[in-house]
C-alpha cells in the first residue's frame, strides 16, 4: 500500500465523490461543501485545482496505489499571518484507522516546508472530534489551546482544537 499525495486529475471525478459524499466526513469540515456533491461539482473543483498559479492554495489528492481517496489542502493567510497556513483533510471513510492520514500529513507538511516560505501550518479540529486531533498529534503537532465556542455546525456551538507544526 503506497500512500502519497498528489495534484488532483481530472480521472479522479468519481473517487473525489465517494469519499466526499458522507455525511461523517461533511460533520466535521467547514459549511459550503455541496451535498450531495454533482460530477459537475466534483468536475469544476478538480479543474480548479488544476488551475493554481498563486503561492497561496496547495491542493493535493491523498493517493493509495496512486487511486485518490482523500483530499489534502493548505491555504496561507495574509498581511502579518502570511508565512502562516491552515491545513484541511479528509479521508475516504472506508480507508479510515490504517495511519494513512497521519502519512498524508507529514508527507504535505514536508513539502511545504521544503518548497514555500511558509513556517507555520495549523488545524483546527472540533474538540469533539478525536481521531483528527490524534492523527494532528501523531503528525508531530502540538496543541495551543482550545477555542472555546469558536464555531457554530449543524446549529450546535463548537469548541475547536488549535494544533501547529512549526518548521525546525
Ligand atoms: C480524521 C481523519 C482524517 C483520520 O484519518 P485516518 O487515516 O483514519 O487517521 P489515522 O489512521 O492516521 O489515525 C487515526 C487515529 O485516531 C484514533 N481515533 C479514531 N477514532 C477515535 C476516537 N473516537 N477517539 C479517540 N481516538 C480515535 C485512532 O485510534 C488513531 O490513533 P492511533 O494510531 O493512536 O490508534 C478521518 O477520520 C476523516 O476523514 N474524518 C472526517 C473528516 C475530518 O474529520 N477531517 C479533519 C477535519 S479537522
């Protein structure tokens, strides 16, 4: 089982739906994401991607055996916050508890650091959810702090997890 990340193709329209077409996964990202997600959805989010020519989005597919099964994406932040990213993932849920995420992790974390300026990466996790704050954790992140009632999901306030990775 090789597992790596890759820039999303246009051949991977169906397996972008099946892993983001679950209503486990959607609970825990932000509002805004399409469900269910169309092949016109999933098409013009894959052809975005393909289409970056900034330094502030890096967009990857998680691949196993180079079949894309989850979605990796680091967004920088501006003004003073601008050497700072915020990292979002998920994962096909029939591939979940095989340590894949946490590989995916490290292996954009190293990328990023190794290819942009960036010196930060953070997530933030809803406190409620335990295997993202653990894949953070074993990914080599550390937690700041808890933000308390920092986000309101499926009308419910949220505590959110403030996980960093500072480049050595
Ligand atoms: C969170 C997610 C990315 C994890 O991916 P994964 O590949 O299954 O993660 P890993 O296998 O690398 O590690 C999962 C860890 O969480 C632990 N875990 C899972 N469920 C848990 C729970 N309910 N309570 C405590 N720990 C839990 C596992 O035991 C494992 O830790 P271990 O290796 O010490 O045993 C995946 O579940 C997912 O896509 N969830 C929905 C979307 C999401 O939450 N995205 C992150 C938003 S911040």
């Amino acid at each position: 089982m090789q597992i790596s990340i890759r820039t999303w193709e246009i051949e991977d329209v169906p397996d972008f739906i099946t892993a983001i077409n679950n209503e486990k996964v959607l609970d825990n990202l932000r509002d805004g994401i399409p469900y269910p997600c169309t092949e016109k959805e999933a098409t013009a989010f894959i052809e975005a991607t393909m289409n970056l020519d900034d330094d502030t989005r890096y967009l990857f597919a998680i691949t196993c055996d180079n079949k894309a099964i989850g979605s990796m994406g680091v967004f920088r932040k501006d003004n003073v916050h601008r050497l700072t990213a915020e990292m979002g993932y998920y994962l096909a849920e029939s591939y979940w508890g095989k340590g894949i995420t946490t590989t995916a992790i490290k292996l954009t974390c190293t990328y990023i650091f190794e290819n942009t300026d960036i010196i930060r990466i953070f997530a933030q996790p809803y406190t409620n959810n335990k295997a993202s704050c653990r894949v953070l954790e074993k990914a080599g992140f550390k937690n700041e702090g808890t933000m308390r009632q920092n986000a309101i999901k499926n009308g419910q306030l949220m505590d959110m997890e403030m996980y960093a990775l500072i480049k050595e």
